[in-house]
C-alpha cells in the first residue's frame, strides 16, 4: 500500500506516492526534483523496486498535460518482457539438456556486446511507421536495426527458461531497442537540454521538437519489441526442437516498462512517463521478474488510479554494479545458484546480478498488493544472461 508525501513550501509542487517499504535517500531526492517541475500533474508515484540512476530514479512514474521529458526514460526505450508457455513439462529437462540448450543458445543469439555481422538481418517493414526526425538518426537506424534485431544486449538483459508452479515450461526474455534506441534517446536528451524547460528539461508536444521526440520515441519502442520478438522465435525454434512442441501462441505477454503514453487518468488526457515501470491497467497480464535465481511472476493488473495503473518492473536493485563486485563474494554466488544452470565460468562478471543484489522479490510483491495480483510463479531453472 502507497503512503503520501505531502508539498513542503518551497520544494515540491505536487505529491509523491510511494510504495516501497524502504526508499533510499538519494532516490528520494530524485522524486522531489520530478515534484518539483513545472511540467508534472497530480502526482508522482514511486514502484517499491525504486532505486537511484541517472537523473530519474529507476521505478519513477509521473504524468504531465502538454509535455515530453526524454531524459525520464532511461536510455534503453521500450526496454521489457516477453513471455511465452509451452505445454511440456519442465521437470523432464536433465540438467544435461538444459546446458545443451544453454550452449545453442549462446550460438544462436548474439549477447552483451555482440552483433550480428555483416549486413546483419532483415527488419520487417512494419517495424517503423515512417522516417526518423534527422538524417543523423536514419542513418543509425539503417546501420544499427540490422545489425541489433534479434541480439539481447548486457546488463540485466536475460533469456531465461522456468517452471510454473503447475510445472509447466516457460520461456522469458528482457532485452530493449538497443543500440538504436540509445542513439534516440542520445538525440532528444540534447534537443531538451538546449529547447526544453524546467530543470529536468521538457519538450512542449505542440513544439516540432516534441513532436519529433514522441514520433522517434515511438518507433524506438516499436523497435524494441520486435527485438524480443526476434529473440523469442530464435529461442522458441530452439526449444521446440529438444521438447518436442511449440509454444501456446495464447499464453504470449509482452510489456514495455520505459515508455511514455498517451493515456486517460483523472478524467482528463495525459502523457504518463514510466521508468522502470510497467502499465497495470485492470486486467491485463503482465511480467515482473526477479533476479537471475529468483522466481519471476505472471501478474494481473488492478489499474489503481493513484500510480497511474502501474506496477513495479521487476525486484530492483539494492546494490549498484560496483558495490555488487566490491561487497559479493563469487563462491557464494555460485552457491546461490546452485539449482540454476547458467554460464558459470563467467560467475566473476556475473555476480553483478547475484540475488544478493536485488530486493526480494515477494516483498516488492507484498508491497504492491493494490497495484498487481501474482498469477503464475515462474522459477528459474536455466539463464543467458547478457
């Protein structure tokens, strides 16, 4: 349940609304400086997986009337989820077939800093509505969307198969628009900086620079989610190849959770910025994961009117990537592990995204009883990570 900081004279010009139990100081800091824009209505709204990052902490939902804000959107647009069941048995995969799949995974799906190579592959034509604002920008697009469609990038990003508590085979990725993306929100991130207004820069929507930035902004997300498409049928075709059936169509989910949209609140139109956060609108299924050795959930959205119909977009981070290799002994790492395959010669690098340095997933669930429903829990039994 959310808790409300009211307005001090002087600071903030509307309302935070927060939902975590324990919300670090500096992220804090960063809610009031939203608070206090002139651009921001109603309220701001903090997910309980809230935590510090670059000019606008990860986990920040606000809404504004007439107004874009790039840099409240982190610099992977369209970053999310997308999950998909197959009606097969996950207990009957040995841990020698899960590492089988693991390997061709990894040759088949280019992660971290890779690419694919030459010309890269084809991008659908429906992937874009129309040509990006800049010439500088088409030329990224046509040099990098081949080049990065189908790959699942560093970080946090993740393939990932898990088992449903009824026992049932998932397949989870999280990637984003990549280095497109990046270069979109590089663009309007200057164009705010120079043309904008407020102290974390805006961009009037009636304005050709707002215009420009809600269009590219658009088709990074649009890009993005053909990503994840590319990557779950490479994945699927993999997968349907050693279980022996394909996946139920049906059961497909795939959320966004940085974006902003355009959408109806308080009786009124408003552009609802989200990052690090997903829609939860009543009804709609989403995806909240944990960490790469902790259950992630299938989740049904109640639309609570306060956080915009939103939701957390995952456990969060209690630790920072620096902090994690500082403080995160690797051999209880592995130890933490220890039901998950993965890639454990690369355990050194990978103890960034230990459990250890992520909340725990139920409570940023319990946190947030009024915005989602768990539906399904889904336990990690094999990782690709990023």
């Amino acid at each position: 349940m959310s808790r409300l900081v009211l307005p001090e004279r002087g600071k903030q010009r509307v309302p935070i609304r927060l939902w975590g139990r324990e919300v670090p100081e500096r992220a804090l800091e960063q809610l009031e400086r939203i608070a206090s824009q002139p651009w921001v209505v109603e309220h701001v709204a903090a997910m309980p997986d809230l935590h510090v990052a670059n000019e606008v902490a990860v986990g920040t939902v606000f809404a504004t009337e007439d107004t874009v804000v790039p840099s409240a959107l982190g610099g992977d647009l369209g970053c999310g989820m997308s999950a998909v069941r197959f009606d097969f048995p996950a207990a009957q995969l040995s841990q020698a077939t899960l590492r089988s799949l693991l390997e061709a995974l990894t040759r088949h799906i280019p992660v971290g800093d890779a690419t694919h190579r030459g010309k890269g592959t084809p991008v659908p034509d429906a992937v874009f509505g129309g040509r990006l604002s800049t010439s500088a920008l088409e030329h990224a697009r046509e040099r990098l969307a081949p080049r990065h469609l189908g790959t699942l990038g560093g970080g946090n990003h993740f393939l990932e198969l898990d088992r449903a508590g009824g026992g049932e085979l998932w397949l989870l990725v999280h990637s984003g628009s990549r280095g497109l993306g990046s270069a979109i929100a590089a663009h309007h991130l200057r164009a705010a900086a120079e043309g904008g207004f407020g102290s974390i820069p805006g961009l009037r929507c009636e304005t050709e620079a707002g215009r420009a930035c809600l269009a590219d902004l658009d088709q990074a997300s649009s890009f993005a989610a053909a990503n994840r498409r590319a990557l779950l049928e490479r994945a699927v075709a993999l997968v349907s190849e050693v279980v022996g059936v394909g996946p139920d169509e049906a059961s497909l989910v795939d959320v966004h959770h940085n974006f902003v949209r355009v959408e109806e609140h308080f009786g009124r139109r408003l552009l609802v910025h989200r990052k690090g956060a997903i829609a939860a609108p009543l009804g709609a299924m989403a995806l909240i994961p944990g960490s790469m050795g902790t259950a992630s959930y299938l989740v049904e959205g109640l639309g609570e009117a306060q956080s915009f119909a939103s939701a957390s977009h995952g456990a969060g981070r209690v630790m920072t990537r620096r902090e994690a290799r500082q403080q995160l002994d690797p051999k209880r790492f592995l130890q933490s592990m220890r039901r998950v395959v993965f890639d454990e010669r690369r355990s050194r690098a990978l103890v960034e995204e230990a459990p250890a340095a992520y909340r725990a997933i139920a409570e940023v669930l319990e946190d947030e009883v009024d915005l989602v429903v768990p539906r399904v829990r889904l336990e990690p039994i094999a990782v690709l990570k990023g």
